[in-house]
C-alpha cells in the first residue's frame, strides 16, 4: 500500500510539512540524511535547493532535481505526526 503524497511545505531547520492523501499530516525531518545519504548534503549546500521541493506525479513521493528523492512510503513511516 503506498501513502500517497498530495502537498509538501519546507519547514526550518530542514523540516517538511507532508500531507498524504488520507488526510493525515506529518513532520519529516531531513537532517540525519545529511550524513546517511552524501548527495542530501547539497540541501544545505546549495541556497535555495530545499524550497524547490516538488510532489512527483501521483503522489508516489517527493523529489528536488533528478539526483534527490524520497519516497512516499519512507516520508509516511519515518515522519512524524503533526
């Protein structure tokens, strides 16, 4: 079953707002990515590339550019209840 993304707001601190077609809103924080994954560094790195977010065509998850993704399903059970 995929928890299907229809909004997403940057938040500080590299925090996104996500609001998944069941209504339900979570908070997901990106900044243990930063060390997990090294493409997620240029999040910080490069200004203005976090607030360029962008929900991917069927809510299947979300992306930045063709390099930094994430998925529905990992935005839904590593977020936060808001």
């Amino acid at each position: 079953m995929f928890h299907k993304v229809i909004a997403i707001e940057t938040l500080e601190k590299y925090r996104l707002l996500v609001t998944f077609e069941s209504g339900e809103v979570k908070c997901y924080d990106l900044e243990p990515l930063f060390e997990k994954w090294i493409p997620f560094q240029s999040l910080k790195e490069i200004q203005g590339l976090f607030e360029q977010v962008k929900v991917d065509a069927g809510g299947y998850g979300i992306s930045w550019n063709d390099e930094l993704d994430l998925s529905c399903n990992e935005l839904y059970f590593n977020g936060k209840a808001a």
